[in-house]
C-alpha cells in the first residue's frame, strides 16, 4: 500500500497536470460560448458615428432586417443570450486542480517533516482550502474579470457603422474599420452577413461578433 508521502504527490501531481491542460485549452474565466450568437430582437437606440464621426443615429443596426438583428440587454454591453463569463468556483476545474496542488504539498511537507500521518491529513487538507482560496481570490477571479471586460467591450461594437477598407469578398473575407465608443479607431477582419461581396469604400454597419473578427451589414444608404 503506498504511503502517505506517495499519496500527497501523487495528488499534487494529478492537480497540476489537470491545471496546465486548463490552461493550454484556455479555459481560464471558465465561458465555453462562442463570441457569435443570435437573437431575435433588435437593440435599442444607439448613436453609431461612421468612419468620418458623422453617421446615423440608429434603432439598431441600420437597415437590418429583424430576424437577423443581434439583441441588447439595456443594462449591459453583452446582449441577452450571450456566452458570458462566469467567476470561478469552488466546483470549477480550475479551483479543485489548484486546491489539489495545495492539498498534495502540504501534505507532502507534513509527513517529510516527520509529522504522523493522522496530523499530515488535516495539514493537508488545510493546504487545500488555503491555496485553493487564495488562487481564487488572487488569480483566478482577476483572471476572469480580465476576460469578462475585454469580452464586455467587444460587445460595444455590435451597432457601430464604419467603411469597408479591404473588399469583403462573396462568402469570404474582408476588412472594416470603425470607431468604438470611446472614439478609438478599430480594424478588424470582417464578413458580411448575407454572405454578399461588399466593395471597399462601403458604408456597413456591425451586427454581429465572431472570435477572428467582425460580421457586418451593408447599409442602405450605400445602395
């Protein structure tokens, strides 16, 4: 029967095992959503500057039709329905792997010590409420806020009008550039949303998020 010193490392091991192929999936502020979504109201009224600060006051995006309008929750940049990011817990992957690395040091320390074994338990256990509670507190909950604002942020595009400055092609890719709300000047990768080509110079409107860009709308008045 391995003893108690092979049993902490063994546990202190499995923990970071599990903690570093969480952390190579990225799954650190624990959403497994995609950026894109949909839903099927559109969103309120949102002042969308084009590229030259002079565009549309729209309801919306502008000339959007309905069905393929993305939604928004008043109180918030991320619309209703959308993959946000949860804060960690003491039941998420990432808490109990980090806990089990506490769990198995401690416990290893306790017993190389020459602690007896009925004490080395407990210190253990107390390694893992300790490390675990810290790593929340210091790592893992910065970690995810961190995460949850830049995902936060993004969703303040969706409704902003820019100018295509790279051909958007039929079914593929192109590129747009625009504003976001505190004035800054974004280019991202963009598609259109019915799949049409859009040539460079258009007026298009943000309707929608993906993980490598943007997908846009053309806008009526470029028509």
């Amino acid at each position: 029967m391995p003893d108690s010193q092979t049993l902490f490392i063994a546990a202190g091991a499995t923990g970071f095992l599990i903690l570093l192929l969480s952390v190579l999936l990225g799954e650190f502020g624990g959403g497994d959503g995609e950026l894109g979504h949909e839903a099927a109201a559109p969103g309120p009224e949102i002042d969308g500057p084009g590229i030259d600060g002079a565009g549309p006051e729209i309801d919306g995006p502008a000339g959007v039709p309905g069905e393929i309008a993305s939604g928004f929750d008043a109180g918030n940049d991320i619309p209703e329905g959308s993959a946000e990011i949860d804060a960690p817990h003491w039941f998420s992957i990432r808490m109990l792997s980090v806990s089990l690395v506490g769990f198995g040091a401690a416990g290893f320390i306790a017993s190389y010590s020459g602690v007896y074994p009925i004490f080395a338990w407990p210190i253990a256990a107390a390694g893992f409420l300790a490390v675990g509670a810290g790593a929340n507190r210091w790592i893992l909950k910065p970690l995810a806020r961190q995460q949850y604002n830049s995902l936060s942020s993004r969703w303040g595009w969706v409704g902003r009008t820019g100018v295509v400055t790279l051909d958007i092609l039929p079914h593929g890719t192109g590129q747009v550039t625009f504003h976001d709300r505190a004035g800054g000047r974004i280019t991202q990768t963009a598609t259109s949303d019915l799949g049409e080509g859009i040539p460079k110079g258009s007026p298009v409107t943000i309707t929608d998020l993906k993980k490598d860009g943007v997908v846009v709308h053309r806008s009526s008045f470029s028509d």
